[in-house]
C-alpha cells in the first residue's frame, strides 16, 4: 500500500478487506461461539478474550496484518465480543461513537467518564485521545447483506468524541455508507466514527466478532487497559 492509500484510509475511519478467513474457519468460530463456556445474552457474548480459541484469534497473522496496515505500527488485541442479529433476536442501534474502554481501575481526570460495570468489568468513557489509540476489527461470520441490519458509517467522522447533541448535528447531510460484507471479510474502523445499523428484515443471522487493538495496553501511566 503506498502513503497515499494509508492516508486515504486514515482518513475515512474505516476499512474493508474481504476473504480474510474462510468458511470453514467461520463455521469453527460459530461452534467454539457455541460452547457452554461461552456466557451467551440474547444479542451475544462480552469478554470473549478470556477464551482460549479466542484469544489466540486475536493474534492470528492476518489480522495483526490487518491492524499495522491501517494503523501504521503494531497493535495489541485487549477486548473481543460478539454481536449476533437476525429475525429472533433483532435491534436498531442509533448513531453514536464507541466511547468506553475496559479498565484495570477507574480514572478520574478530565475528559474521562462516567464509568459503569459489565459483567465484572470496569468501562470507562474516554477522550479522544485515548480512543485514538484504538482500532477495531471486525470478523464477519456471516454475510453482511442490506437485509440483516448492517453497519452504516459516515466517513471521515472519527476526529474526536462528540457530545449527544454534537452527533445529530455532525451527521446531518453527510454521506452514510452501508458495509456489506462477505462471510469471512474484515472491517477495520475507528471507534470515534460515527456508525448505526438498522433492524434486520430477514429472519438470516448477521454474527460479527468484534475485536478491539490498542497501540499498548498501558495508554498512559496509571491507565491500563483490562483484558476483556
């Protein structure tokens, strides 16, 4: 890739690469997804990253790959969940960034907060310098269609955390961009941009698994990112 196309990633907030795993290796994720280990809600599972198979994944060579080419410099894997949408177990989600880190002990400074405990781990809402050092990337274990609700993002909208009310405006007559996705693909973005999805229209599962990088897992002295 040359400078001009990292750039030009950089920029929008997000990236595509299709065929990054195969079916087969979807349908293995599914069945270890699968497993009573796995404490299932009905739109998926947190703190994945405590599974073995799951953790291992998130180091897995083309994901790294993945991770250095839009970001630039090597990434750690701290935090993995799995969403899962489809006819039974359905839901729009309403334009917003991904604010709240996993933390090793609450921060209280400017900037971070309010905090609040998921299933035994403490999230943190952190600014935007912090959230700078985060990429996701997401593992479509099924197709993303127009019909299965899937993620809409505005490009190039990912410079800083926003207030409630900085959102509806900053969207407001900018482009959306539907992400269909082939089983097997991959999104990279940035947890800033602004991303919805809508309600799904066919009873077809749409299963993502959603890990989260950082550039380390210490962001600054005292602030440390849980595994999660």
């Amino acid at each position: 890739m040359n400078t001009n196309e990292h750039e030009r990633i950089r920029s929008a907030g997000f990236y595509i690469k299709e065929n990054v795993f195969s079916e087969s290796e979807c349908e293995r994720l599914v069945e270890i997804l699968s497993c009573d280990n796995v404490r299932r809600s009905r739109a998926g599972a947190r703190n994945l990253m405590k599974i073995g198979a799951i953790s291992e994944l998130a180091f897995d060579k083309r994901l790294l790959a993945i991770a250095k080419l839009v970001f630039g410099k090597e990434l750690v894997p701290y935090k993995a969940t799995l969403f899962e949408k489809s006819g039974k177990a359905n839901w729009l989600v309403a334009w917003h960034q991904d604010t709240a880190l996993p933390l090793e002990t609450d921060v209280v400074a400017i900037g971070w907060g309010p905090s609040s405990k998921k299933q035994g781990v403490n999230f943190v809402h952190a600014p935007t310098w912090a959230l700078s050092k985060i990429l996701a990337l997401r593992i479509h274990l099924d197709a993303s269609t127009s019909l299965n609700g899937p993620l809409r993002v505005i490009p190039g909208s990912h410079s800083r955390r926003l207030t409630d009310a900085e959102v509806d405006f900053s969207r407001k007559g900018k482009p959306e961009i539907e992400c269909l996705v082939g089983k097997g693909g991959v999104i990279a973005m940035s947890p800033l941009i602004l991303h919805a999805s809508s309600k799904a229209v066919t009873d077809e599962p749409r299963r993502v698994l959603h890990i989260e990088y950082a550039t380390s897992l210490e962001l600054s002295p005292g602030v440390t990112l849980a595994i999660a």
